[in-house]
C-alpha cells in the first residue's frame, strides 16, 4: 500500500509516530495561521475602520496574499521535517517563521501609517 505523498513516505525509514505527529501538529498550527491571516485581511478591509483607506487595503492584501502562501509552505516545511526524521539528518530551519515576521512587520507598518495619515 502506498502512502502519500511518496516522496517522503519512501526515504529511509519508519522515524518514531510521536515525531511524524509533532510535525503534523506543526503543519496543522501553520495551517491555523495561514487561515487567521486571511480572515484577518479580510476582517480589516469589511469592517472599515477608520484608517487612510490605501494603507487599508495594502495591510488587507499583504495579510490575505500572505495566508494563502503560508497554506503550501506549511505542506512544503512538513516533508522537509518529515524528510530529515526519515533520514536521521538534522530538522530544517523554518523558513515560514522568517516570513511571516516580516510580514507581521510590514502589516503592523501599514496599519500604523494608516492611522497616522487618516
């Protein structure tokens, strides 16, 4: 019986379930927060708070664009993680943490540039 994907189910061997499913609550964890970051953009742009309406709309779209990438980054950090354990090698760096501080940064800039020039 196969397994998928069969790109990380078929390298090396079988690591310790309770690592497999750390990951996959680490994947669901960056899944919960590719959906916040979306129902955040969202939230900002249809509750029309009283902010400059162009920095707005930028922090509603940068939130929005960012919760749909995180979604497939989150799959893609898993079989890295999932990958490494099979093979007994180091975890990876999370490279989704990296972005989403930058972009916690550049909203957090946006809203705040928002309340200034309104």
């Amino acid at each position: 019986m196969r397994r998928f994907p069969a790109s990380v189910y078929e390298t090396g061997e079988e690591p310790d379930p309770r690592f497999s499913l750390a990951n996959e609550r680490t994947f669901l964890a960056w899944t919960r927060t590719a959906l916040a970051l979306i129902a955040g953009g969202v939230a900002l742009e249809v509750l029309g708070l009283d902010l400059h309406a162009g920095f707005r709309l930028a922090a509603s779209l940068v939130l929005m664009i960012t919760g749909t990438v995180v979604a497939p980054l989150a799959w893609w950090e898993w079989m890295r993680a999932e990958r490494a354990m099979r093979r007994s090698r180091p975890l990876p760096g999370a490279f989704s943490a990296v972005v989403l501080a930058i972009v916690v940064t550049v909203v957090g800039l946006l809203v705040l540039a928002g309340v200034l020039w309104r």
